[in-house]
C-alpha cells in the first residue's frame, strides 16, 4: 500500500482551498490516498518571520485578483469573503477531531467547511457556523461544536502544527509526496508527474 | 498586430532564467512577440519589504531545492552558481544597450547571459565576463562592456525600475500581457491560456 499524501492547509488560505478542490482526485489518478492535516499559518509565521500575501505591498493587490482567476483557470467557483483572513482554530478542531476515526468524513467535512468560507461567504471561525457546516456535510453537529471547546483536540491541533514546522512545512497548501515537499497549488503539475513517475 | 508579452526579470532570479528558456516559444505558439524587460529586486524589494527568497526561513532551503526540481520538470539546465545572489546591473545595462537598435539581439544575449551564470556558473557581474559572453552571442564585446559604465544606459536602468514598480511589478519573472500581470514561472500555464483564449 502506497503512502498517503501529506496535505496541509490553512482554513483561511484561497490556495489551500483551490487545492482542497483538487488534490482527491489528482491522488486517486495515481491509487494514493490524502491524508488531510490542517495547520495554523498564524503560528507558524511567527517562526518564519511570514506575513499573510494579502498584507504585503504592491503583492496584496496581486494575490487578490490571482486567488480568483487562479480559480477560475481550475473550473473552481470562488468568492472573495468579506471577513478576511479568519483565524482557523475553529474549522482545524472539528476536522482534527473526526479524522482519527474516520478520515473520509474528516476530509467532506474540510472541503465543505472551506466552501462555506470561500463560496458562501461564511464565517467557519464561528463555532455555530462551523458546526452547522460539518453536520450538513455527514457529521454529528453537536460533536462538532463540542470538539472546538475540547482541551484535548486543542492539544491535538497544537501537535499537528509543531509537526507541520519540524517537517518543513512553511505555507498552505503544501504538500508532501513520499518525503518529497511541493509548496502551492501550482506545484500540483509536479506532484502529478512524481506520482507518475516515482520522482524525476 | 499584437502588443508584445512583457517579460520582467532579474538576473540572478533563478525562476526568471527558468522563465527567459520558456518564454519565447510560448510567445510565438501565439503569434506574439516578448518584450525583454531586465529589472532589479533589490531596488524594487526597498519599496515592498520584500527579502531574497534564499534568505528566507524554511523557504530558502526548500526554494534551492525548488529551483533545481523545476529546472529539471521543464527540461532546462540548472546549476546553483556559487555566488549566490549577485547585483544584476551589469548585464541588465548590456541587454537595455541593445534592446532599442536590435531587440531579438538583445534576447539572446539576456539568454546567454542567463545560461552563463545558471549553467557555467560565471559571474554575469563582472563587466569583462558579461562582455565576453555577449560578444558570443553576437554583441560587439567592446561595446557592451563600454554599456556598463555609460551614464545614458545606467539611467536607462533606472527608468526601468522605476517604470516596473509603476506598473505594480514586484517580482521575478512577472509578465504582463495585453494590461494583465502575471507573477511566477508557474504562472506560464496561465499566460499561455490567457493568449490561447483572449482572457478567461
């Protein structure tokens, strides 16, 4: 059995989200499976010393029009939300917290949630929300909203960050392919031939 | 007959060699020509904060990494030079010296002169080597060394600069096509689109 797909996202991230809308079926053309790790760019910034795109000179005006016809050349919808960036403890428990038993749901639930924010213009760090979200995607509702307030899956996400900064992991998405880092959403095409070709 | 492609660049980005190898064929499967434009991050990255990517936490690692896996999935030839980065005047102010008289001359010496520093390891900032290396590619060497201290050209160079940061150009390679601005050698599948569709 092949290893999974390391994919880390950031709940807040129009990247991470394009790449939530591609990356099951780019790894299902190659028989792997995605292992879903949500992290916290917030955290992790303070390490590197990052700032979030939309908040960097002459490159916030860019990345802004970029996120949408980045999106629109993937055939993905997009909005634009009005609440930008979200902080993204809220989305991150609630996956961190069904994944361990059942990862299939725990990457609907992502890819709903990141919907919600990125189409629907909802806001996922309000608990409610979030919650509401994930029991319309196929999970206990009342488990979601308790999972945001549970120390331990506040622990768990806290560990899942520490290990996205000791592998590396700097930005969203990133992905991580039998040891091998991709960093972005346009890095899927080389992704795909590594899949293909076992590295190149 | 179609404006040309904007083709923004330093000289010692190593995404803007991978771009300088790709840029011209892309242009013409679309009829259009390239507009070589040589620029200097370091003045623009005084306006945007901006920092050498190398030198960035975790990204320089995985971006030295990055450069050589990109090189090798578009089938360029890649070598990190040694000096690592260098002030890009020099051959900036030889290829805007042949630009207005001549300016498919003027690419091929930037390709060369590109090749020379990403493949030979030379260092393209010294005026007698880069003189050298566009006297091979068809320049008068003489010339093109006389360029590098010629305050016309050397204020040719900064209106350049000054032109690329009014034009909202914060990187390397950053293209513009008819009024769109493009940033990234990963952004050449858009670029290709755009030209292919009239936008998208």
């Amino acid at each position: 059995m092949p290893t999974p797909i390391d994919f880390w996202f950031d709940f807040s991230s129009p990247y991470g989200y394009l790449a939530s809308e591609l990356v099951d079926p780019l790894a299902a053309r190659h028989g792997r499976e995605v292992h879903w790790r949500p992290l916290l760019l917030g955290v992790i910034f303070k390490e590197t010393g990052g700032a979030p795109l939309t908040e960097v000179p002459m490159k916030g005006a860019y990345s802004k029009h970029d996120f949408a016809r980045s999106a629109r050349f993937h055939g993905v919808p997009f909005r634009m939300p009005s609440r930008f960036p979200i902080p993204a403890q809220t989305p991150s428990r609630i996956v961190l917290s069904l994944r361990a038993r059942d990862p299939a749901l725990a990457a609907r639930v992502a890819k709903a949630l990141y919907r919600a924010y990125f189409v629907d213009d909802r806001d996922i760090s309000d608990p409610a929300v979030a919650a509401e979200v994930a029991g319309a995607a196929g999970a206990d509702a009342a488990a979601a909203r308790a999972a945001v307030d549970d120390p331990a899956v506040k622990e768990a996400l806290k560990g899942e960050v520490a290990q996205a900064i000791a592998a590396g992991v700097f930005g969203s998405p990133f992905f991580v392919v039998d040891g091998e880092p991709f960093w972005g959403v346009d890095r899927l095409p080389q992704v795909e031939r590594w899949l293909a070709a076992g590295g190149f």
